[in-house]
C-alpha cells in the first residue's frame, strides 16, 4: 500500500485555512447530514477512496438511510433524490 501524503507537514498554511473554512461551513446552520453528503459527493468526483469511505461512515453514524449514502455515485438517476433534496443550481431549467 502507497503511503500517502501528510498534508499538514507539506502544506501548513493550506491546512490551516482549509480548517476555518471547515468551521465556518459547520456554523453556517446548513444541516449535518447535507454538508456530509456534500463531501462524500465531491470525495466520489475526486476519486479519494479514503475520504468516500470517511463520508460514508459518517452519514451512516449520522443516521442517513442507507439507500441515500448508497446512491449518492448515482444521485439525478436515484430513487431517493427527490425534488426537494436537490439543489436547484445542480439541475438545468427546463
């Protein structure tokens, strides 16, 4: 297995304000289980597995339905993506 990269040690500076904006985020009163899904979401366009795993354990914990975290690769196509979870920005008007 590749060792990866330690951030913090390489970047400090980016670590630090990517830690505020992290804080921020969390105080923003956007709910919990969104922001995660969020992440996982940008983990899966990343291509990160450590992070797609880390999002999905945390959304589990979280209580989200399995089906959501599941489907989350797949979300326009998915049965649990309804109108009123997706971001208006994400779809094009019709």
């Amino acid at each position: 297995m590749k060792q990866r990269l330690n951030y913090p040690a390489v970047l400090p500076q980016e670590i630090e304000l990517l830690m505020k904006l992290e804080g921020l985020v969390e105080e923003s009163g956007l709910p919990l289980n969104l922001i995660e899904m969020v992440k996982l979401r940008s983990s899966i366009l990343n291509g990160c597995s450590f992070c797609v795993r880390l999002h999905t354990q945390r959304l589990r914990r979280q209580g989200e339905p399995d089906l959501r975290v599941d489907l989350v690769s797949a979300w326009r196509e998915a049965p649990a993506s309804t109108h009123a979870n997706v971001p208006p920005w994400s779809s094009p008007k019709l």
